[in-house]
C-alpha cells in the first residue's frame, strides 16, 4: 500500500515543483557599463551580492569604452536584446528612460541635489527621477604645501579669496626656487569654476547654455593673461602646447588647477620629493565652487523589467553601498551626506585618501550650475569653442572682446 502511496503522489509533487520552479523564474537584466578605472568591476561585485539577496533578479555587466556605447546600445537594440540599464557620462537622449519615481518613491532623491534630476526633464511640469548620480570628478586646487613651509606662507584657509591665495602664491614664489605661481591647463571645466566663484553665469533662465553674463568669465582670463605676461605662469598651458601636471610634479609650480580623477597619478608621480594637498576652491562674489563632471545610471523605457530594475536602483542607493563603491572605485560619491562625512577609501596611500576626502569636501559647496553644466546636451560645443577661442586670446590673435563674443556666438547658434 505504500509503495502504491508513493507511486500516487510522485506525479503530484513533479506538478508542484514545476510550478515552484516557474514562480521563481529569474529576470535577467542587462547593464551596459562604462568606466575610467575599476568601476564596472566593483559593480559585478555588489550586484552578485545583491543577487544572493535577490534570487530572481540576476544582472549580467558588460564593459564597454565610453567612446562605443552609443554604438553598442543601437547593436543591441536592432538585434532584439535591449539593455535594462546603462552608466553613461555623454549622450543623454531624453524621453527614452524610465521615470523612477513612482518605482522608487522620494526618500532616495533626499540626498543629492535637484538639478541632478532636472537635466533630463523636458516638459515644464515634468517632476520625473530618469537617472541617478553614482560618482562625480570634481575640480579643485592642487598645492605644494612643501613650497609653503620653505617659505614661511600660512596656506590660505577655507573661505580664502582669489585676492588671498593669488598674493600667497607670489609671496611663495618670491621666497623659493618656484617657477611659477598658478599653472591651469586652457581645457573645458578647468577654468569654469574659477570663473563661477567670480560670478560667471553660464546657463539661461530658459535652461540654455549660452554664457549670459561672462563678466567671471573675464575676469578670471586677465588674471592669467596678467600672470602669463608677468611669467608667473606657463604659457605653453594656456596655448594648448604644455601641460600643467608636468610643472607640478617636477615642484615648478605652487597651485595647480585639476580634477580628483588625477590624484592617483599626481600621488605616483610626485612620490616622496615633496608634500602637496588639495585645497577649497578660492571664493570669489560668487563664493568658492569646482565644477563636477557626474557619470550617471540610467534605466531604459524599453525594459521589460521596470520594477526589477528599481530594486537594483533601490540596492545601489542605499548609504552603505553607495559608500563601499565609492571607497573601493576611489570616485567622489555625489551624495552629500556621505561627501561631507567623508569616505573611508580603500587605497594603501594615505596621501590618496586624504586628497580624495579634501574633493568630497566641496560637493556640497558647488554651485548648481557647476553640477548642470557638464551634464547639459550643449557642454561639447561650449569646451571646443572655448578651447579655440580661448588659446586664440592668450596667444594674441584675438583680444578678450572677440574671444568672449564668439564664445557666445558659437553657443547661441548652437
């Protein structure tokens, strides 16, 4: 009688395993990743955890370069394998991602700031979330500080003015073997913050980037047209010829204006042959900003999975997890709970971290527009025009006048 019991109930537990196995069917989602160092590794990482915690989500990573993402995301697309989701630094095309709001709900935007959202917004009352901030590069002073303690300068502290540091610079120079006071590549954002602290603003009320009040702008370029005729910094930097990493790792120059995507290679670099920091931004009428270069994760209209995508979303966003990628990535987190916190960022360099820390620091004294500019459609036109007109000015084959009307020019006929 048993062995016609087990018999008898054989077929109903292969019907209900079968039925087990179809409720727990895997979504698996695509995600398209790009990335300056190690990022889409880590996120192979987190994501696998997030999977052990999630059994019926699995997301596959595939890394791309930046330059082919476009391309690979069409291939996949026109071969009937679209990509859930994507991080994307460039080629932003509003209308075709998913709206995480109503999947994600407000909590999550609490922490970064709005004009992170607003960029992609194209109807006026449009309140939607498309896309999400997962690491910025932010541009801040470089310094010698050994320069410094040779000559017996107090670095300017927190809240300096351009006035402060530019006489502390000369003040070094005079008292030390120092080449030059400031060096600053003529390349895109690396003048836009300085020119912001002094009060340049370079988006419209409309929300176009056409520069409508260029007087920061100006102001900041006669300050290095001065600084080049008076040999204080080089010139070739501003001509497009030299570059201004090279004078400060050979210690030939106090102040050196970049971006935190370089402290690693400064920090090799430089080595033991002289102590160097990052400093805040100097301020200006403005106050003192960089400017952020954001890289975002974004989630496509086209995804069969929406609610699956927003619990990868929701998992990546979460504090803890948003710190451990940007520890382990050595990014600087847009969130700015955790930027001012501060991040304990896994590298074996002291130096590294404590710079990185210094960068996180001023995420939240960014202006809006130094966060919405990089990110605005028109950004390329703006950088190859000013990268032309600009050395044209510091070159002598255009005055300041010609330089900046053109630069406004180009971008109204954007």
């Amino acid at each position: 009688m048993k062995r016609a019991l087990c018999f008898l109930l054989l077929p109903a537990l292969i019907v209900l395993s079968g039925a087990y196995a179809l409720a727990q069917e895997t979504v698996a989602l695509r995600f398209l990743c790009f990335e300056d160092g190690n990022e889409c590794a880590v996120y192979e990482d987190l994501l696998a955890r997030f999977s052990e915690e999630n059994r019926d989500i699995q997301v596959v990573v595939d890394v791309t370069a930046e330059e082919d993402q476009l391309e690979r995301l069409q291939a996949a697309y026109d071969a009937d394998a679209a990509y859930d989701i994507a991080r994307a630094k460039r080629g932003w095309m509003p209308g075709i991602y998913v709206d995480l709001r109503p999947l994600l709900g407000e909590a999550l935007t609490a922490n970064f700031r709005p004009v992170y959202f607003e960029f992609l917004r194209v109807l006026p009352d449009d309140r939607g979330i498309y896309a999400f901030p997962d690491a910025l590069g932010v541009v801040a002073p470089f310094v010698n500080v050994s320069l410094f303690e040779q000559a017996g300068v107090t670095l300017p502290g927190e809240g300096a003015s351009w006035d402060d540091w530019l006489t502390a610079l000369d003040e070094v120079v005079q008292a030390t073997d120092a080449s030059y006071a400031l060096s600053v590549d003529n390349k895109d954002h690396r003048l836009v913050g300085p020119a912001m602290s002094l009060g340049a603003e370079y988006i419209d009320e409309d929300g176009r980037l056409t520069l409508p009040d260029a007087a920061g702008l100006r102001e900041f370029l006669q300050i290095l047209h001065g600084l080049m005729e008076a040999g204080k910094t080089p010139a070739d930097t501003l001509l497009g010829t030299g570059k201004s990493q090279d004078y400060f790792v050979r210690g030939e120059t106090v102040m050196y204006i970049c971006g935190s995507w370089k402290v690693e290679e400064v920090a090799a670099q430089v080595g033991d042959d002289f102590a160097w920091a990052i400093v805040a931004n100097p301020s200006g009428p403005a106050g003192g900003t960089g400017v952020a270069q954001a890289t975002m994760l974004v989630a496509y209209a086209d995804t069969n999975d929406s609610e699956a995508v927003a619990k990868v979303f929701a998992y990546l966003l979460q504090p803890e997890v948003s710190a451990e990628f940007a520890a382990r990535t050595l990014t600087i987190p847009a969130r700015e709970d955790l930027a001012a916190s501060g991040i304990d960022f896994e590298t074996d360099d002291e130096v590294v971290a404590v710079a990185l820390n210094a960068f996180a620091r001023e995420v939240p004294k960014l202006q809006d527009q130094a966060i919405a500019l990089d990110l605005h459609p028109q950004a390329p036109v703006y950088y190859a025009a000013s990268n032309e007109l600009l050395r044209a000015y510091f070159a002598g084959e255009l005055t300041l006048d010609e330089a900046l009307a053109g630069l406004q020019a180009r971008l109204g006929g954007a």
